[in-house]
C-alpha cells in the first residue's frame, strides 16, 4: 500500500472533520422534502465508501461510488435544477465527481484527496445555497 503524503492526510482529516458534522446533524428535519432527504442519505452513503476507498487506496471502491454519485446528482439536478444558483452548484459538484473518477482511475490517491475534498466543499456550498434561496 502507498504511503499517504501530508497533504493527503490533512485532506483526509479535514473530509472526517466535515462527516462529523454532518452525522451530528443527520436527522432530517421537519421542513426537508422526502426526496431531498433520501437523495441526500445515498450521496451521504456513496461520500462515506469514496472517503474508505482513499483511506485504503482502494481504487475502483472509489470509482464505483464516484461514478455513482455522480449519475445520483444529475438525476437530482433534473428534478431540481430550476434555479440558476442551483445549477451552478451542481455543475460544480459534476466536475469534482469526474476529476475524483480520473485520478481513481489513475490510482492517483493524492490526486483522488484533493478531488474528494473539492466534493465535499462543493456539498456544503450547495446546501448553503439552498437554505439561503428558501
């Protein structure tokens, strides 16, 4: 197995820091549609095997999720892409999810890191978004 760098460490830390938090608050809450809620969980499910597969460097583990993931938002983005904020926060989270599957697909861990962590940025910018566009 590869020895992790320290970039790729700190990126590790910091992806676990945010799953953290996000399990804290993993109940959905009252006012959140059911769909958004399920698609959310399986993105949560997907981001939970891809941060596995680069702590192992476990490659297609990454690529499988990845690819799913990214097929998971793209369905979302058509039922809920209406607005342009949203769309652009979606196109966003497609380019960290193909970057993430070409360095998997490369067996590029650090590369695969910094792709996850640019996701992970990515879901929590959209989330924003939505909470401020309601």
């Amino acid at each position: 197995m590869r020895q992790l760098s320290m970039a790729s460490m700190l990126a590790l830390s910091t992806c676990i820091l945010c799953f953290a938090a996000f399990a804290q608050e993993a109940a959905p809450k009252k006012d959140t549609p059911p769909e958004a809620s399920v698609w959310m969980r399986k993105k949560l499910d997907y981001s939970q095997q891809i941060l596995e597969g680069i702590a192992e460097a476990d490659f297609d583990r990454i690529a499988t999720n990845a690819q799913a993931m990214r097929a998971l938002g793209k369905v979302e983005g058509f039922v809920r892409g209406r607005t342009p904020g949203y769309r652009s926060q979606l196109q966003i989270f497609q380019d960290a999810t193909d970057q993430l599957i070409k360095h998997a697909e490369k067996d590029n861990v650090d590369g695969a890191a910094l792709a996850f962590t640019q996701l992970t940025i990515s879901c929590v910018n959209c989330h924003k978004h939505l909470r401020e566009s309601k």
